[in-house]
C-alpha cells in the first residue's frame, strides 16, 4: 500500500478543503459581487471579478480570473495567489511530493515514450512538483490515490492556463505521457481522472501551436484517438474529444493524417452515461467533426494540398450520410431532451451540403421533415436556432 508522509497527508486535506470551500458558497447580491459568509458568521462581499496588481494577492472562493495571471497555490496554506505576469517570476511554493511510490511500468510501450522532448521552453518553476506526482502516480498499481490524483489533477488545470506552465508540461518528456497514461479508457482509473487527465493535455495544447507541434511531431495523435474511440463513459468521452480537439485545430499536419479514415470512425461511438451526458458527448463529437471538415476554417491548407481535398470530400460525404439518417431519425421519433443534439446534426448538414454539393444531398424526405418541424416549433424562442438550421435544409 502507498504511505504518504504527514506533509502529503497535510496537502491532500488543504486541497479537500480548497475544493469545498470553492463549491460552498452563496448566492452573490448582485452579478459583479460574491458573498460568502466567514467563522464568525458575518456576511463578506467583495468583487466577483479578480482585480490583478503587481504583487500576489489570494484569490478569493468565487472569483472569476482574467486570463493571462501568473497564477500559484500555497500548499501550507491552501489559498490560491495571483499577479499579473511579470519578466522574471518568482518562485511558485510547490506541493509537497509523497517521498516513495510503488511503480509498476505499464504494458502498453507506447504510452511509455516520451513526448515533447525537442521542445525547450523558459522553465516554470514549481509546477515540476506537480508533473512529478502525476508521473508516479500515473504507473502505481494502487488506485487508493485517486482523490489525491483528482485534487493534483484540478490545480494543474487551473495553473496550465497559463502558458508558461503548460510550456513546463509539455516540455517535460514524461509529463504528457503521464496523462495519456491516466486517461486511457483501457485502465483501471475511474472515468473522472480519466477524464481530468484529458482536460489537463487539452488546456494545455489550445492556442498553443508550438506545445500542438511537438506532441504531433513525437507520434501522440494515435493515443488521442485511441483515448476517443476506446472511451464509453459519456462524460470522460466529451473531455478526450476536447483534447483530440485542441491537437488537430490550426494544425495542418495533424488534420491532413485525422480528416481520413479516423474522422469517419467517430461515427460509430458508442457511450453509456444519463440521456443528457451522452447528448452532450455526441454534441462535442459532431462539432468537431464539422469544424474539420469545415474548408472555411482552412483554406489555405486545402489550397495548397489537392490531394487532401479527395480524403476531406471523401469524409464529408460519409458523415453526410450519418448526420442525415440521425437527424431523421431524431424528427420522425425524438429521443433528445433538449435541442442541442438535432441542432449540431442540422447545422453541420448544412456545413458539409454547401461545401461539398459533389459529395452531400439531402433527400426530399428528410427536407420536408426539416420542413414540418420547424413550422411546429413556431415562436418558440428556446428553439430559435433550432429552427433556422432546420430551416436552411429545405
């Protein structure tokens, strides 16, 4: 069994406490202030948006932070500290690390390789402290961490926002095949480090070309999609499309090898979780799908490589088909609680039928379909998008 020192014990409890006190508080007076209540039980307010100064200031439980802070958490103390960016940062206080850990290597070689390692970024202090128990923790045989791991999990999230941090993890040659590892459908972690793991890599690779390169470069796109295609619980699904997502976007060379055969095997996930969960993973799979496919988002990378325009037309046209027959499906016996399931199938019908006329039509029968629903859902103002996308069809 995994023994933690007195010191990680202390850091597990401050990261429970953190987190409750984070999702306990009451409802604000107004939408620019939170207000929570202290030990004495007098009511505190104070603005809702964080006001950044050159200097570290706590974060306080609610608050919504700008993007682009230099970002830190005190373990001793638990409190989250913010500034705004400077030259030269100062040291982060790092988690405290549990001194030994079982390790057991995993079967998989593939997931052993290193990924990142010809990328060299500025050093981001401390959080190393963070990789470095995720890289244990990723190949121990005992699974009794897992809170740990969450809590490890979440702070990486919050703190890889911040580029210079995911700089760190992505340059760290075992730090994205540690979440990789975490997030593989195929092992015996719960669905919510599996989960977090794959929102930790996705945060860190958005608007982030050189982190999206490396890790392309080194071969990790196959273990992206297999994290997809391997997947059934519905909301682990959506976090792994989430970073397959932020991998390929504005990445050519990850779209040219993706928008093939991969892209037209999405089309047959199969998800189990509550009817809304799955709705929502399907939502995630069909949005990306379209922002692939959709040329407007890359034209000169079609322009300039005629041979991908085939692969692309070719997947267009068998997703055509997919979105068609559930759309219809969908109108003709609806089993969606909300619209956004049927709305992303009708828009991205849409996208693909303008784009690819060669290669997408709709029959009459699905337009008239398209047709009588959104006469039926008339001035309904919930369904309003709804309506336009099926209006658009016909």
């Amino acid at each position: 069994m995994v023994r933690l020192s007195i010191y990680s014990r202390l850091a597990v409890a401050v990261l429970f406490a953190v987190a409750a006190a984070t999702a306990d508080k009451s409802p604000s007076i107004d939408d620019n202030q939170v207000c929570t209540t202290d030990t004495e039980g007098h009511q505190v307010c104070y603005p809702r948006l964080f006001n950044a100064t050159d200097e570290f200031q706590v974060v306080q439980p609610g608050q919504d932070l700008p993007p682009g802070l230099h970002v830190q958490i005190n373990m001793a103390s638990g409190e989250r500290l913010a500034k705004l960016m400077a030259p030269e940062p100062k040291k982060d206080l790092a988690l405290v690390v549990p001194e030994s850990l079982p390790v057991d290597p995993p079967k998989d070689n593939s997931r052993q390789r290193g990924f990142g390692s010809g990328y060299k970024p500025a050093a981001a202090e401390g959080f190393q402290a963070y990789i470095d128990l995720v890289v244990e923790l990723s190949t121990s045989v005992d699974r009794s961490q897992a809170d740990f791991l969450h809590n490890t999990l979440l702070a990486m999230e919050d703190l890889v926002h911040d580029t210079r941090y995911a700089d760190e993890l992505i340059h760290r040659s075992t730090g994205a095949t540690s979440l990789l590892r975490l997030s593989d459908a195929n092992s015996s972690w719960p669905a919510n480090i599996r989960q977090l793991a794959s929102v930790v890599l996705g945060t860190a690779l958005q608007n982030n070309p050189q982190a999206q390169e490396s890790l392309f470069v080194d071969g990790a796109l196959p273990l992206f999609i297999d994290n997809v295609v391997r997947e059934n619980d519905a909301r682990a699904l959506g976090k792994h499309v989430f970073a397959l997502s932020a991998l390929v976007r504005g990445n050519n060379k990850a779209l040219a090898e993706f928008a093939g055969e991969s892209l037209r095997n999405l089309s047959t996930l199969t998800v189990v979780g509550d009817r809304k969960v799955r709705d929502m993973a399907e939502v995630r799979v069909v949005r990306l799908v379209e922002d692939v496919l959709n040329s407007e988002l890359h034209p000169d990378f079609l322009e300039s490589a005629e041979d991908m325009k085939k692969v692309f037309a070719v997947s267009a046209g068998a997703w055509c088909s997919e979105l068609a027959d559930r759309l219809q499906r969908e109108l003709v016996e609806p089993s969606a609680e909300y619209y956004e399931r049927p709305l992303a199938y009708a828009h991205a019908l849409q996208v693909l039928r303008v784009q690819y006329p060669d290669n997408c039509s709709i029959s009459n029968e699905l337009q008239h379909l398209a047709q009588n629903k959104a006469s039926q859902l008339g001035n309904d103002e919930g369904a309003a998008d709804y309506r336009q996308a099926l209006s658009e069809l016909v």
